[in-house]
C-alpha cells in the first residue's frame, strides 16, 4: 500500500475534521447533516456550501491523491470473502440481461476489479460502476482490458438510479467511513434501497 496516499486520506478526513467539529457543532447545532453540502469536511476547508467532491475537484492533484487512497483501501479492509455471492451469480446466469451488481461511488473499477478476480464467473457485462462524471471519464481514460465489458456511468447519487432492474448495491466500507459517515440514516437509505428481486 502506497504510505503517503492512505496516510494523507486519513489525516484529511479523519483527524482534520475531528478536530473541526466543536466550531462545526457551535455553527450548525449538535444534528447530522441532512444533504450533501454543509458538512463537517467542507466546512473545514471554508466551503461550507460545497460537497466534498467539489472541494477536491478544485485542485486535480488533491483528487487524484483520494481516488488512488480509495483505490488502495482494499489491501487493508477486506473486499471479498465476507459474504457468500453464489446467490448474485446465480441470479445472473438466471437473467444475463440484468445489471446485477452496481458498484457506488466505485472510482476507476477498482473493486469490480477485485471482485471478478475472485469471483471470474461474475460476469463483466452485467457490472456498473457508478461515480462522479468526473471520475468516469478519468476511470475510462485508463481503459483497462479487465474492466472492458463494465459499464461506466457518471452519477450523482443523491438522485435516483439511472440503472433499472439492479440486483446489488455495492457500497465498500472504507467509502462508507470516508464518504458517507456525515450524512443522516435517510440519505444513506436513499442510496441503499433495495429493489425487489
């Protein structure tokens, strides 16, 4: 794991903000957040009025230096193997036009990646990865052959999901912790409803 990435992903979205949220609180009262904006994360940088994303997509090098810490959190917090997904391949041999696994605020492919190398039989072409616009069009630049039959879409996902039918949301834990941890039971839901199957 590359030290510096992950240690400054740490330090900026952990330690910095821990140590803003006594002037958040007095600012905004003791409540959670109830949108993407006016976070703890922003309010530190003296942006109050911007999400987290459009604080970092100010500076390019700031981004690229998150996207590869998320990229590499992996190694550290296990991906795979925590949950048995013989039930998603079954369902996707059941159905092959189905989207069957949607991967939020997936980045560059990465844990798809990670994924279809432990689980080959998961079928690319029924995989999505979803993230900011403007992080799919850096995720397709790379064009890597292993993540060819992806689907990428840029998404905003305070909206509703442009995917129909989609089986699974995954949401890894570490984007959990370093992207979602201001945001109130409700908007969480709003990302994680499950569709019928």
């Amino acid at each position: 794991m590359d030290p510096s990435a992950d240690t400054w992903n740490r330090y900026k979205n952990v330690v910095e903000v821990s140590v803003v949220l006594p002037a958040y609180f007095n600012a905004y009262g003791r409540k959670e957040p109830t949108g993407p904006n006016h976070l703890p994360s922003s309010f530190l940088e003296g942006q109050p009025e911007l999400q987290y994303s459009q604080v970092l997509n100010q500076d390019p090098a700031r981004r690229q230096v998150f996207m590869h810490a998320m990229s590499l959190n992996h190694r550290r917090v296990p991906t795979t193997g925590m949950y048995d997904i013989g039930w998603v391949i079954e369902k996707a041999r059941q159905d092959p036009n189905r989207c069957i696994w949607v991967d939020v605020g997936g980045g560059t492919g990465y844990t798809v990646k990670v994924f279809r190398d432990v689980y080959p039989e998961l079928p690319a072409a029924q995989c999505v990865v979803q993230d900011l616009p403007e992080v799919i069009e850096e995720a397709k630049s790379i064009n890597d052959p292993d993540l060819r039959d992806v689907t990428f879409i840029g998404f905003d996902f305070h909206k509703d999901s442009p995917v129909p039918g989609k089986l699974v949301y995954f949401l890894s834990f570490m984007r959990l912790h370093s992207i979602l941890p201001y945001y109130t039971f409700y908007k969480i839901h709003k990302v994680s409803t499950i569709h019928p199957l």
